[in-house]
C-alpha cells in the first residue's frame, strides 16, 4: 500500500512530456502544475509507463482521462476546482485531497471502491485560527469497505457528524484531527464501532511531546480527546491526576464501559 508520506522522491512533470528523458515513474511521485492542464494532456499523463504516484495541484478539468493508467495507484489533489472524473478512477488505492476550499461534497470520493487509505486535509495556515473546512457530510466515506488508513484533518461535516465513519471496520489507523466541534461522545462512539482501529481520537488522553514537560514535576504532559469546552486541552497526569481521572470517567460513561 502507498504510504501517505511517502520517501519516494518527487519530479516535476512539465508538457510536452519526453518520456524517454523520464526517471523510472515507479521509483517516483510525478507532480503536475495542474491548473492549465487540458483534457489530452492528462490523456498523455494516463499513458506514462509504470506511473503509479501523481500529484496534481489546481486541476480545473474533468479526471476521467486518468481512468485508462493501468498502474496508478495514489492520486493527490491540491486545491482542485471540483471532483468530476473522480469516481471513475478505481485503480486507486490511495488517494490524497489537500487545500480544498471549493469541494463541499465527497460523494467522489466515496466511488473508488478499492480505496485503502484516505487522507483529507486543510493546510497548516487554517490550524492556528482553528479554522476549518465544511462539507456536506462524511456520509460517502462509508462506501469504503477496504479503506485501511483515514486521515481526517480540519474537515467540519454539516451532518451526520462521525457517524458514517463508524461503518469502516477494516480501519487500522485513523486520525481526525483540528475539528474543535466533535465532541466525546461522537469519539467514544466511534471508538465502539471500530475496535481494531488505533489514533487518538479513539482513546481519552495521549503522550502530547510537543507541550514540553510539566514545569512543575518535569514529567511528560498528555492530551484529553475532546476536553470539556472552554478547559486547557493538555495537562500534567501526575500533577493534574484528578482533573485526568474525571476525564477518563466521562470519557468511559460516554463509552458506555461499566465499572
Ligand atoms: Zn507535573
């Protein structure tokens, strides 16, 4: 499975494309400044040999063209102006949406059937204001039986909340990440649903290295998943046992864990 972070290192496509002056594509992740790129083109980019890795920023044209690549396998989409074509790429099994402010349903992306890891992400700049991104729901999501790895960063639904992601039980690793508006008990439901699945979200509290150690005691800080609103979202486990402990009480009533 492609990794999401993956070491291959990057070459920058530029048309016309010589493919006899290519790297071996299988070694690398092809990137497309995508915002000119017309429907022939991105024909000529389906028909690379062994192109399995593309990253495409700012595409403005339908993707269907890319439907006929038979070793594609990880898409990445950087600020695209919309999805079309999507859905009709099922060799991917890994694909990637980053900066997305003017695609507001996922429905696309819930037609790659073969999708084994999923990353949807705001850029770092929205995390400091809080900042996030609404799409209608995540509903679409759950038509991924196969889907291994989800990233989930910044994306706000307008309904359903988590719930459709509680649907995805061959999840092993899942994050959500910077959504101040889901609460304890979307997590701890979501956490019931998909027992195989490890991330943070899915437990109360976490190692939070990057707070630097307790002034106090100097031992490691943790971070509460969904902290009670308007209260400090890391803490010190010795020092602040009690605050800790009634987290994890609310946090195992939510899960519905008797004691
Ligand atoms: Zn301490």
């Amino acid at each position: 499975m492609a990794s999401l972070q993956p070491s291959r290192k990057r070459v920058v496509l530029r048309f016309p494309i010589d493919p006899t002056r290519l790297p071996a594509l299988a070694d690398h992740r092809a990137f497309v400044d995508a915002r000119q790129l017309t429907n022939l083109e991105l024909g000529e980019l389906a028909a690379l040999p062994d192109l399995e890795f593309l990253e495409l920023s700012g595409t403005e044209t339908d993707l269907s063209p890319l439907a006929s690549s038979p070793t594609l396998r990880h898409l990445s989409l950087d600020n695209p102006a919309h999805l079309d074509g999507l859905g009709r790429l099922k060799q991917l099994t890994s694909f990637g949406l980053y900066y997305l402010p003017r695609i507001h349903a996922l429905d696309q992306v819930g037609e790659l059937h073969n999708l084994q890891s999923l990353a949807i992400s705001t850029p770092p700049s929205y995390d400091a204001s809080r900042k996030c991104h609404r799409v209608q729901s995540f509903a679409p999501l759950a038509r991924l039986p196969h889907l291994r790895q989800l990233v989930m960063r910044g994306i706000l639904p307008d309904t359903d909340r988590l719930r459709p992601l509680e649907a995805l039980v061959s999840l092993q690793t899942i994050e959500v990440t910077h959504v101040f508006a889901f609460t304890m008990e979307d997590y701890a439901s979501l956490a019931r649903a998909v027992p195989n699945a490890s991330g943070h979200c899915l437990v109360p509290f976490f190692e939070a290295a990057w707070t630097g150690l307790c002034s106090r005691c100097g031992g490691a800080r943790v971070a509460l998943t969904a902290p009670a609103p308007r209260t400090s979202r890391t803490l010190c486990p010795r020092c602040q046992r009690k605050r800790l402990d009634a987290h994890v009480e609310r946090w195992n009533i939510a899960l519905g864990v008797t004691r």
